[in-house]
C-alpha cells in the first residue's frame, strides 16, 4: 500500500517527505527569519550620514515627504473597468524559490533581503516570508498548490494585504496566485517600477518612467467579464437602435490596449526629441576636449556619495535602494588643472526589467562616451561578486561600453570586511579601495582618474592676440601649458593641446 505525500509539491515518492525535504524546509525556515531580522532596516540601516561634500541635502526633505503613510491608500477607484495596476503597497509578505543545496539558499537568501529592501524603499513594511525549493516554478500559480495554500494562510494570519514575488511572474501566475491568497499580488518588475515613478524628477525620467510602466502593462490588461464589450453587431436586437449603433467591433480592452500603445508611441518620440539636448552638450565638451568620467554600478553603492566626495556636487546622497534616477554631470578638475566632467548614472540591480533597460537606454549611452568608467561597488555587501556580475550584464547591451577603460572602485571600505576586499582585488584587473564616508582613498582615486584621462599631444608654440583670451582660458582648461609669456602682440602659449584645438590657435596665431 503506498502512502500520498503530505505536501502535494514533494515529488511523490511513494513515502512520507524524506529527511532531505525536511532539511530543506528547515533551511528555507532560517533564511526567512534572518531575511525578516532585518527587515525594517534594509532600506535605512544604520540611517543615512551625510558628509560635509555632500552640501545641504535639500532634495531630502522632498524625498521623505514621498514615503507612503501606513493605512493612507494610494491606489486609485478603477474608473475605466481595466485593472491598471496601481500599487498599494503597505503590509507585505515576500515569497521566493530556491532549486536546491546551501549555496542556492545562500543565493536565495540575497536576493530575499534585496527584495526587502526594495518593498521597504517603495515605503512598505515587511510582515513575512515564505521560500520554497523547487526545481522550477510552477507554470500556473509560481508556487506549488500546496504551498500556495500555506501562503494563503499565511497571509490571512499576518493581516498583509499585497504578496511580493522574487521574480517576474506571468499574468495567468499572477491570476492564479491571487484567487488563491484573495489579496493583491505584485511581482519584482512592477516593484522596480513603482519606486522608479515615485523617484523620477526629471521630465526626461518621469518620460522613460512611464514608458517601462506601459510596456510592462500592456500584457497585462485584465477586463472584467461582458463589461468589457463594445461591439454592438450588425443587426441590433434592441428596438430603435439601427444605424449609428454599429461600433468599431472593438471590446473595451482593445481600446485601451490602443491608447496605450498611442502612448507609448508618443513618449518614445518625447524621449527621441530629448536626446539631441544631450548629444549636444556632449559634442560641446568633445569640441572643448572635455573628457568624461562615468559612474555606474548597483544601486545603493554608493555612487552619489562618491561623486559628492570628488566634486563638493551635493547631489542626493540616501541610504535607499535607486535613490538617484536622473543622471548628474558635474565638472572636476585635476591637480595639474585639466577638466574633466563626472556623470553619476542610475543605479542596476539584478533582473534589472528589460523595460527600464530600453526606456533608460539614452541615458546609459552616456557611458559609451566616456573616457574612463567608474565602476562602483560595495564592498561590504554579502555578494559583491554578484552586483559586479549584473551590472555588467546591463552594460554589455550597450553598444560601445566595451571599448571604454574600466576601474572597479571597491566603496564602502570602513565598514567592508578586509578578507572580501583582497578577494576582489584578485579578481579584477584594477581596483582602488575607498570610502566615500570617511575620505580614504579619494586622493589614490583622484590621482589614477588624472593618470587614465587623455593627455593633449600636440605641441605648440604660439602667439595669441589679446583679442582671443577664449583659446586662452581653453588652453588652461583643457592643455598643459610650459610657459606663458604676454607679450605686445599677444600671449605667448608653450605647450601641448589637442588637435582641434592646435588647429585653431594656428588660425587664430599672429
């Protein structure tokens, strides 16, 4: 006689669950309770300490007046009988998978607490978990049906009203999911999402913002039954309502699937109308012989602060996950005097959804154009491997970005533990340690940025007349000047420029 395994989502094997399964279980139990230890924290561990570079910080008070009130409901009635989605996010249980062994769970367990995080940085509070090993999700509800139920009582018992899952979920699993637990249920993609458009300012960001928001949605329409219809036929049943009542045959649903792609084809010319600005000023600073330095790298790396510690640039400077969305640029010089500029750029994270890949692709062009990259990490993450590992899958879809210089700058190292330090430092062809907090290694960063820039090579020797103190103060901003001497005719410039520039003090010479 053989025996149903007690848990429908255990593989039968003709046996009661196997001390395998509840080792399992046991494992995925202690991830949860110390994802959730932490839990409250994860978005503002330790609070945000700002320096003196990072000037008065009065985007901060604007930020923290955009955190969600617990109880204060920010989903808007449904007055187009389509289900847009809008997230209320408030009392949340998380729920991931894992295919098995410590060092998926290990694996798991990151990627658990980043979602924390991010629920905790869209102004949610984390009540519970749930992780399941399973070798694949299931097609129709993600979790197993057994397990499903258990979330279901889960939920109920902790008094959440929306269930975050640590994926990207198909629409029919997210259908199916929420008949079973009876309260919203949201994936990683629309968490993403949501603190995106909380956290854009920009019209260019807000534009890219909702842009993702759509291409994410469009699948996603859910109509609700014959109210959806429009479609009134050929011959109407009804008495007196012969001609004019004959509609375009489409259901409410195609309407909206229509607007919104108008939208989006609207925003997408928006955004192409944008991007000339932008290429503009970087042909400005290409003509100038301006070169650029990028910052990029996962979010909450601590890219701003970094920045604020290079050039006093006071940018918003939080200890949340994608607090800077607008990409800053911001002018430094070296210590021989030669400019530079330094754009911070939006942060990655792992699973980055395609949508803000292609949306934000404009912006991330600005590191194809850079002459040296930047590439940020936290040091005293649990997997710092891991973020270099995603950050450089999202850079990779960006044409160019192979071919610019890349430094990994390990931040964070006052609090970072030595041991992961030196095993990055093995890894990665060059590295500078540094902390943006306390200062250390800024001055060894400085000095490698002004050895990798472009040097100018041309050598000159020229007269300029008082008439041209613009190709002057260029040469001083961009060249290396020997001497300068003024003389009755002009200034006297030894030195070296760049080609362009070379060319026209040679026009411009007496």
């Amino acid at each position: 006689m053989t025996h149903t395994p007690t848990n429908p989502d255990t593989p039968f094997t003709g046996s009661t669950p196997s001390d395998a399964d509840r080792d399992a279980q046991a494992i995925a139990n202690d991830v949860v309770a110390r994802v959730l230890a932490r839990a409250g924290t994860a978005r503002a561990e330790g609070g945000t300490v700002h320096t003196d570079h990072d000037g008065d910080q009065l985007d901060l008070e604007e930020r923290s007046a955009l955190r969600r009130v617990v109880g204060l409901s920010t989903e808007l009635e449904d007055v187009t009988e389509v289900e847009y989605r809008q997230l209320r996010l408030e009392k949340v249980v998380l729920v991931g998978l894992y295919s098995g062994g410590e060092a998926a769970a290990a694996e798991a367990e990151v990627s658990l607490r980043e979602l924390a995080a991010l629920a905790e940085t869209a102004g949610s509070q984390v009540l519970d978990g749930l992780l399941q090993r399973r070798q694949k999700p299931d097609p129709g509800t993600y979790l197993g049906s057994g397990k499903a139920a258990e979330l279901a009582d889960v939920v109920a018992a902790v008094g959440a009203d929306t269930v975050i899952a640590d994926t990207e979920l198909a629409p029919s699993q997210r259908r199916a999911l929420e008949d079973i637990v009876k309260v919203k249920v949201v994936d990683r993609t629309a968490l993403i999402l949501d603190i995106f458009a909380q956290h854009a300012k920009s019209r260019e960001g807000k534009a890219q913002v909702e842009l993702a928001q759509l291409e994410y949605l469009l699948p996603r329409l859910r109509g609700w039954g014959e109210s959806m219809s429009r479609q009134a036929g050929g011959q109407v049943g009804s008495a007196g309502a012969g001609m004019g009542s004959r509609g375009p045959g489409e259901t409410k649903i195609e309407l909206d699937r229509r607007r919104i792609r108008n939208r989006m084809a609207k925003l997408r010319r928006e955004i192409a109308a944008m991007a000339p600005a932008r290429v503009t000023k970087r042909l400005e600073r290409k003509r100038h012989s301006i070169p650029n330095v990028a910052i990029a790298g996962y979010t909450n790396a601590g890219k701003s602060s970094l920045l604020n510690a290079l050039t006093d640039a006071g940018v918003l400077v939080e200890n949340a996950l994608f607090a800077t969305l607008d990409p800053t640029v911001r002018r430094a010089r070296t210590d021989d005097g030669r400019v530079y500029t330094l754009a911070d750029t939006v942060g990655f994270v792992r699973h980055l959804p395609h949508q803000l890949v292609e949306a934000f692709r404009s912006t991330l062009e600005e590191v194809a154009d850079a002459a040296l990259l930047l590439h940020v990490v936290d040091a005293s993450h649990p997997d710092p491997e891991g973020q270099i590992a995603a950050v450089r899958e999202v850079l990779s879809e960006i044409p160019g970005v192979e071919d610019v210089p890349e430094v990994v700058v390990l931040n964070k190292a006052d609090v970072a533990d030595p041991a992961v330090v030196g095993r990055i430092q093995r890894r990665e062809r060059r590295t500078v340690v540094v902390s943006a907090h306390t200062g250390e290694g800024i001055a060894e960063l400085k000095a490698l940025i002004a050895d990798e820039l472009p040097r100018p090579d041309v050598e000159i020797d020229v007269v300029v007349p008082y008439s041209r103190g613009d190709l002057v103060h260029r040469v001083h901003e961009a060249g290396e000047i020997d001497a300068e001497e003024h003389l009755a005719d002009g200034t006297r410039l030894r030195g070296r420029v760049d080609p362009s520039l070379a060319a026209e003090l040679e026009r411009a010479a007496v």
